[in-house]
C-alpha cells in the first residue's frame, strides 16, 4: 500500500523521488498499449522485451512499460527508444529480438523499422521529424505516450496533480472558474459551450449536493479520441475531474465510459483507486478541506446517451431517454440536482489552463475557439490516427501535411465532421480553419472529433443513407419528429439507393429535415438531418443521378450496380463460380463465365475474388447490361495486361 | 438425475447468481444497469427467469427492467452463441468497405446479422463503432480485433472457435 | 402564490409561476392542439405537436409547450406559418402509421394529405398515454415500453397484467388517441421489428390477442 499524501509538500519531494529513480535509467523501451495496438499483438511483444531483457542479463538497466496510443494508430505496433528518441513502426513479435541486441545494446538503427513517408519514401529515425507528427500540436495528447495508465508514478513524474495542488492551495472555487471562463474552453464533446460558464451555473444553482460527470461516452461512429485519452493517461481526466468538483462544489464525481471500451474502463477503475491510495480522492484531499470520489458506470451500447440529460438517466439506471432541457440540467441533472458534464477531453484540458494560466491557453487557437482540438482522422487518407492541433490550423493541412493525403491517387471528395450530428464539407473548403463557428456556417459542426475522409469512390447518397440508417436504430424513439421523421428520411433515402427515386424526393427530404430539426425534443433529433442536409447542398448532382438517371456514379448504390464479366478478360478459373453465394455464375473450365442476373444479389463477391492479374469482374451502373457472347469457349490463354 | 431435477438445479442456481450480483451493488435501483451488465457478463445473455429473479430483488416493476433491458443495445433477451462475431460498421470502416465484409462474415458463418447459428456456436451482429477506426474495417472475435482480415484468416479465426 | 405575466397569441396573459405554457394558452382559451398530453400525468413531450413559437429578448426559438415553464415576457405565437407547417408535417407523418381517430379528426383541421409518406401501419403512435397511465395513476404497470428508435413498440406484460388487469377494466384503452384500441379492425397488422421472444409481447392493438393471452394463463 502506497503512503498517502497528504499535502503539497509531501507530493512535491513523492514527485522529486520519483523522477530521481526515472532519471537513474538509461534506456527506456515503450510499446504502445492502446486498443489498437492490442489488436496488432502489442502485449505479445511487450512480454518479449521482457523474456529478452531478461535473457540478455540488461533488464536492470532499462525501463520496459507499456503505454497508451501513439496516435500514429495505422502503424501500430509502436516502440519508442528513449533518450535517443528512436521511433519503430509496425513491430512485429519476430523484430524484438532483433531490437534488444541491435538497438539497444549495439544502439544501431534497424532502418525496416523506420516510419518511410510513403509519398517521397524518406526516412525518419525521430518520432518528432515524422511529418505526421511534425504539424501537430499535441498539449494534450503528448504525455500518452510517455506514461504507462497504470502507474500513477508516471503521471505524477510528469508533473501530474501540480494543477490540483495549485488550485486547492492557491485559488478559491471561484477564481478556479474566473480561469477556466477566461480561457475559454469550449466543449469538446461537440456542442462547443463553454466550460467555465457550465460550472458557474452548476455552482450558483441553489440545490445540493452537486454532481459532477464526464461524459465518456464516445458514440460517434468514425472517433476515437476520448477512448484514447481515457485508457492512455486516466489521470489527466481525474484531475480535471477534481478540480471541475472543487470548483463547482461537487463531492460526487461520476464517470460514464461506453461499453464498448473495456480497456478504457478498466484502466479508468485502476486509476480511481490509485488516486484514492495516494489521496487524491477521499477525504481532505492533500490536507485541504475538500472531500471528492468518483463512481464509474459503464454505458450498455445507446447512442443517445451522449446526450447530457440521457447520459444522466443511465446513471440513474434509466432508460437513456434525453428530457426536454428546458431547465438545464446544470440546475437539475442527476436525480434533480445541479449537475455539470464535460466531456474527457475538455476535462483533460482543464489541469493545463489552471498549471501554465489562462492567457497561455488563450493565445493558442482562434478568436472563438481557444486551445487545441483532437481529431481521429481516418477512412480514405494515407496516415491514420489522432491528431491534435491548434484550433485555427485548415482541413487541408490536416488531411494533406498530417494525414498525407489520399491514398492510390485518387481524389480528396469531402470530410465528414460531427458524426451522424454533423455534415460532409467538401473540397471548395478545404481551406477553412478548425473553428467552432466556422463549421456551423457550412451546415457541419465541431462534433466529438471524427474527422472521416472521403475520396472519389464514396458515394454521398449512400453515406447520408448510413448516418439514418444508424440514426434510426439510435433515436430513442420517444418524440415523433424524431423517430417517425428519420424512419421517413431513412425510407425515402433508401428508395433512391435502390433506383425507386422519384422527382420531388429530394424537395420531401429537405421538407422534412427542416421540421425534424426544428421540433424534435433533443439534440440527436435536432441535428439529424445534418447527414442529409449537407449532402444535398454540396453533392446535389449525385441525388440528380440516382434519381433521374437510376445512376450511382460511383458504383457503390448496389441497387443501381450490376456485375458483368468481360469476356474478353474472363479466363474461366471458376474463382467467382465457387464463391457466389447464390448460384448466380454460369461457368466452368475453359468457358467464360457468366453472371445470370436474374439470380444475383450483388453481394459483390465475385468482383472481389476475381483474381487481379484478370480483372474481369467489372462493375455497372446507368445502363444496360451487355448480352451473354454467343460464344463461350475461350480461345486465348493469355490476355494482355 | 431426471431432466426435471437438472433443470430445478440450473434454476436454483441462476437464481442465486441473481442474488449474489444483487447484493454486491447494494440492491440499488440506480444501479440497474451495472446489474443488468453484470448478469449477462456472467450468463451472457438475460433470462426472463432472471430478470423475474431480479424484480423482487430491487423490489421494481418488470416493466422498469424489461424497458431498459431492451433499450440498451448490448443486452440479449435470447439465447447466444458460444462466440461472439462483431463487423464494425462505423463510418470509417463503411468507407473502406464494411458491407463487403459483412458479406464475407455472413457468407463464411452462414447466419445473418443479428443471428444465432442452430448449434450455438456462433452469434453475429454489427456494431456502431468499436473505436479502432484507424485499423478499419474490422471483425471483432470474442473481443479480440482483427484488422481487415482476408477470407482465409477469418475462416481460420472461426475453424479455431469451439 | 406568484404570478407572472407573458404575452400568448398578442394576449397579455398572467399565469401561476409552475405553470407550463400550454396550461397558461388553455387557461385563457386558447386551444393548443396534443395527442399525449392529460392533465393527469407529467408532463412527456412526445407528439410534439404542441410546439409553440417563443421569442425571449431577440432570440426566436420552438419549444412544446406541455413542457415548457411560463417566464415573465415571454412573447408566444401558437400559431404562426412555421409552427402550422411543423404540426402539419407531424401529423402526416403519424398517418403514415396511424391514420384513424385524433390523428385523422386534426389532420383534417390542418388539412394535410393522407399520401406524402409511405405507409407502414403500425396503429401505435408510442404517446405512452396507456403506459404512463398504468404507472402513474394506477401504480400497476402491466404496461411497458420496449425497443427504441423505430422498432419501439407497447407491450402488456402478461405476469402483471394478469393480476391487475381484470380490476381495472380498460381505463388505458379509453385514453388511447389513435382510435384503434378498443376497435377490433387493427387485428390483420403483421408484426414488425425483432422479436423479443421472452416478453411475450402482445401489441396494444391485439385486444383478442391479449384477452386470449390472459386466458391461457388462467
């Protein structure tokens, strides 16, 4: 059992030893441990440096953890080599061995291992010179990488808690939120409100007790930035955590974290009860008079209750049913008293703007939109992960100096921001800053942080289709707008996927969307028809397509595809005939296949198992199919690439 | 034993595992949910019998557990598989080609989404998003992730599920 | 108790400080139309149809007014050109699943057209009159809702049903707006959505279905 401290001093000479012992260490090995990594077999090649470690008799002198995400998630498994800074990408449990006796021992560079830039092929030995990483401003994502999330001492090292003893030994509640207010923080979690006026209100509410909450619950499909924050550095929220419960008055914190994130509850759950060890949480923290603890509850897969006032409802063990916030739920939240909600990342800005001060905050960012955002930026670019930069810094610079641009050469379409909340902005504002109120204006809004690139093979008709289709299956179903309102878009939307549309389709949809976002009852509904909305404002000749051509100009409607084989292409290997799942190819050895229409169901199998050095399997949309060759034998046993 | 006297036997125990999971949240309302998430982490799906079980003991109407029961999208009110097959359906793995892969899941398992293969070996459904939209699209296995697996890995992953 | 006062429709209006909106128009005489609202129960804000137009200060904005409190100079339209165009989409919305009783007496007052959406008839508009009446009033809650988004539906919950159902004689059903509950016509419907096969859901429509139900039970 760790020594609880007690008060600032004691945490101060804790911090001093903690860092002496780190500094005793000369080499460092850090595997990236978050969600994905996992996925790439990171555990198995944490556990390898440690048998090799061991085996190689050097284990004393190195520090081996296991951290959060790197952000550079395409390339996982990372491993970092400090102090030399040296980035490995893609490690496999086969390179460790490789990598202790070269690397570490021999200090060489593996150069298979290096981050190549895959546009000029250059190769980077720093994390920090990778481009990826070189833009990015990364105040709040930083540390993930350096701290292991089940050591508090990492943490601490890193001057955590600092902000939590300064504003529990220097700053009244209410300076706390003078400074919070005049930094500006707005809500990450997408509504973009501010932070410090939230907790005014909360404070100055008559009722008692007060609560405080963090909104983990990532539901947006397409982000990831608050799982990575919450299983990589859970202190950092814990902290703000603290500091939004002193400053509000609160003694009662609550953490929601979806489901669908089990490493993020679990670390979370081991960081609670090391802060309260270490008296962090409990009572007279660090010997002041404020007492704090904190309760986690695990969503159980609802959309919805990233809404506050749903949100709210599940920790009361209610169906995540949002109620009108006619009386905000800053003044009547959890069982009807003043409750604040922030979202993770808001939260794990908050101990930076109490430790380096609200002016240092309020230079970063934009007039409006102060600070950093992080953004998951994924789907069609070359460099996938998250990525933090200051409000203020374009959409091109994040898709093409970060992410690298489009992979194949193919052409940048749109991205969608703000989830099923949000819109498409495509390519005419690629120029536009990272800025609260910029992407209201083009009928898009901040959102949670996905940021979903879309190239030229995307279908918009088809994308706004997904947002209702998972719109439909999220609404709560209480308010008609809502429910019956999308059950309508998501009908009529798939009529015209399936080549029903009708003219008038589209003035219906933009009638319809108006009234679902002005009467329904809670933010899903309000901003539901942005998918919708957007798509037809900026793609507009995709609709006219389908409609009035029964065209998908991209060929991913699979109501307006058919498949067809070239005969000319067609070498009869009986790939597709093996793999249809309906018996819709007519085949055999030797003789071109066939694909009896009649019976398809464009499952798109045969496209995908054609082998490449054929290509046969074509795709089509807009006309007719051409007719069966008369004659089926194949003649040419090689064709021409 | 007669199949009467087996079945009372599983009866009486699912009933005190409902006791036991109840008694360690304090039998408090509130705490529904993590009731609920609870049970079926243990039985991995929610028994009626349970559910009944459960009722009495926070002493709530059915109506309360059943509405939330079936609002949350995690709970199964019928019986699962012994392995749990997720295709990511986010907007991220949807642009890189998830309806393909849910072809190749539903193609390989023989059931549809939302399905239960006759000898419980399988159930498969589609999730919003996992949050690993960088490695998209992906098949989750027993929560294990698999990035973009290819025919021949899947049909591998399955053959090693009992 | 205090009072204040607020401007409906041009009327200068004062109006109890607890009151809601829709209390305030109807207590002066000015009707508001709604499909889940009774004066018996909280307040639930779901058919939205009566969404009302406020301005406080220059800010224009929609609200419902079954849930929205008086404030002291609000200023209320009931009924202008956008708050007509909202409740005329929402009741042609509810014909697309459940075009009898209320539902058709107001759509014929804001004539809207029977056709703009494709139907799928599920006689159930989810007001949760029948089921907030059952908990609220009658503390016997034999009714439920299950699902979300649009596979939501109402259910009886036999176990309960069974026991408090016979004393009550189908209060629930006299609440409901749709016309279909006491009526036997709405028998043919398919079912719709997932089966939750542990419920036993009777769909609210199914008087025989439920009657029968019960029955077996006993």
């Amino acid at each position: 059992m760790a020594k609880k401290i007690r008060s600032p001093e004691e945490l101060l000479q804790f911090r001093k030893k903690v860092v002496a012992f780190k500094e005793a260490v000369k080499t460092r090995i850090i595997v990236s441990g978050g969600t994905c990594c996992l996925a790439k077999g990171s555990k198995r090649i944490f556990e390898l440096f440690r048998e090799e470690l061991d085996r190689q008799n050097i284990a004393a002198g190195v520090e081996l953890k296991s951290s959060g995400c790197h952000s550079f998630c395409e390339n996982e498994v990372i491993v970092l080599i400090l102090p030399e800074e040296i980035c490995y990408m893609r490690v496999r449990a086969e390179d460790v061995k490789e990598i202790v006796s070269r690397t570490i021992i021999k200090k060489e560079i593996m150069e298979r291992l290096l981050y190549k830039d895959p546009l000029t092929g250059e190769q980077f030995i720093k994390e920090g010179e990778i481009p990826f990483y070189k833009h990015q401003s990364q105040i709040v994502f930083g540390n993930n990488r350096f701290i292991d999330p089940k050591n508090i001492e990492d943490y601490i090292a890193s001057g955590g808690y600092e902000a939590l003893v300064k504003a529990l030994q220097t700053m009244t509640p209410e300076e706390v939120i003078t400074e919070v207010k005049k930094a500006n923080i707005r809500g990450r979690g997408g509504g973009g409100f501010p932070a410090g006026s939230k907790w005014e209100t909360t404070r100055n509410a008559p009722n008692n007790p007060k609560y405080v909450v963090v909104n983990c619950d990532e539901g947006d499909p397409g982000a990831y930035m608050d799982r990575a924050l919450m299983e990589g550095n859970p202190h950092s929220v814990l902290e703000g955590l603290i500091i939004s419960g002193y400053a509000i008055g609160a003694q009662e914190g609550f953490i929601y974290i979806r489901q669908e994130y089990p490493l993020a509850t679990e670390n979370t759950l081991h960081a609670i009860n090391q802060a309260r060890e270490y008296g962090f949480l409990g009572e007279n923290i660090l010997g002041s008079t404020f007492n704090f603890d904190v309760e986690v509850h695990r969503g159980a897969g609802a959309f919805v209750t990233g809404e506050s006032s749903a949100l709210m409802s599940a920790i009361e063990g209610r169906v995540g049913q949002p109620r009108p916030k006619y009386i905000r739920t800053a003044v009547s939240g959890i069982w009807g008293k003043p409750s604040n909600l922030n979202n993770v990342e808001t939260l794990a800005n908050v101990p930076l703007v109490i430790n380096k001060g609200a002016d240092w905050y309020s230079s970063i960012g934009t007039e409006n939109s102060k600070g950093t955002k992080i953004f998951s930026l994924v789907g069609n670019v070359n460099n996938t992960g998250l990525v933090e930069v200051p409000m203020g810094t374009t959409i091109r610079e994040i898709v093409y100096d970060i992410g690298g641009g489009i992979p194949g050469g193919r052409q940048f379409k749109a991205v969608q921001i703000g989830g099923p909340s949000g819109g498409c902005i495509p390519s005419q504002f690629l120029d536009m800053p990272i800025d609260y109120d910029e992407f209201t204006k083009v009928g898009a809004m901040m959102g949670s942080g996905g940021m979903i690139v879309m190239d030229e093979d995307t279908c918009m008709v088809d994308v706004a289709r997904y947002f209702l289709d998972f719109l439909s299956d999220e609404s709560c179903g209480k308010c008609v707008p809502c429910r019956e309102g999308i059950r309508q878009l998501h009908k009529i939307l798939m009529k015209i996927v399936r080549g029903d549309g009708e003219e008038g389709d589209i003035a219906l949809l933009e009638d319809l969307s108006e009234v679902i976002s002005a009467a329904s009852l809670c933010a899903l509904g309000q901003t539901a028809a942005n998918p919708v909305l957007t798509a037809i404002k900026y793609f507009r000749e995709e609709f006219l397509a389908h409609i009035n051509e029964k065209r998908c100009p991209t060929k991913v409607c699979q109501g307006l595809v058919s498949y067809f084989i070239q005969p000319d292409r067609c070498q009869g290997c009986t790939a597709c005939l093996k793999n249809c799942p309906s018996g819709a190819i007519d085949g055999g050895k030797g003789l071109i296949h066939v694909i009896i229409q009649e019976k398809c169901v464009k499952c798109g199998i045969c496209f995908e198992v054609c082998p490449d050095r054929y290509r046969a399997v074509e795709k089509l949309s807009g006309g007719p199919v051409p007719p069966v060759p008369a004659d089926r034998e194949i003649t040419r046993r090689r064709v021409e690439r | 034993m007669s199949r009467e006297v087996a079945m009372l036997g599983e009866q009486m125990a699912l009933q005190e595992k409902v006791e036991e999971i109840c008694a360690k949240y304090n039998r408090k309302e509130s705490l529904l949910i993590q009731i609920l998430l609870e049970i079926q982490d243990e039985l991995n799906w929610l028994p009626k019998e349970a559910l009944l079980r459960l009722s009495a003991q926070l002493q709530i109407p059915l109506k309360r557990i059943y509405e939330v029961a079936t609002f949350y999208k995690v709970f199964s009110l019928i019986l699962r598989g012994r392995n749990l097959v997720k295709v990511c359906t986010g907007t991220a793995c949807h642009v890189r080609k998830a309806p393909v892969m849910i072809s190749r899941v539903t193609q390989l398992l023989g059931i549809n989404p939302g399905e239960t293969s006759s000898d419980l070996r399988f159930t498969l459904e589609t999730v919003g998003c996992l949050g690993c939209c960088a490695l998209g699209p992906v098949v989750a296995i027993n929560d294990e992730y698999y990035s973009n697996p290819t025919t021949s890995k899947l049909e591998k992953l399955f053959n090693e599920c009992q | 108790m205090k009072k204040v006062s607020l401007t409906i429709d041009g009327k200068e209006i004062s109006a109890s400080e607890h009151a809601t909106l829709l209390q305030a128009a109807r207590d002066a005489g000015i009707q508001i139309p709604t499909l889940c609202h009774d004066d018996r129960l909280a307040p639930y804000g779901s058919c939205r149809l009566c969404s009302v137009e406020i301005t406080s200060g220059k800010k224009a904005k929609i609200v419902a007014s079954c849930v929205y409190p008086v404030e002291n100079g609000l200023v209320v339209e009931t009924m202008s050109p956008r708050i007509v165009k909202i409740r005329r989409v929402i009741l042609e919305l509810l014909q697309a699943s459940s075009p009898k009783g209320r539902v058709e007496e107001l759509s014929k007052v804001y004539g809207t057209s029977t056709d703009k959406f494709e139907k799928e008839l599920t006689f159930c508009i989810l007001c949760g009159l029948c089921v907030r009446y059952c908990s609220e009033v009658k503390k016997a809650h034999a009714l439920g809702f299950i699902g979300r988004g649009i596979e939501k539906q109402v259910v009886f919950f036999p176990e309960i049903a069974l026991k408090s159902c016979p004393g009550c004689e189908g209060e629930c059903f006299s609440l409901c707006p749709t016309g279909i509950l006491p009526n036997k016509f709405a028998q043919s419907v398919p079912s719709f959505g997932k089966v939750q096969p542990t419920v036993f859901p009777v769909r609210l429509w199914d008087e025989d279905n439920f009657l029968n139900l019960t029955r077996n039970i006993t």
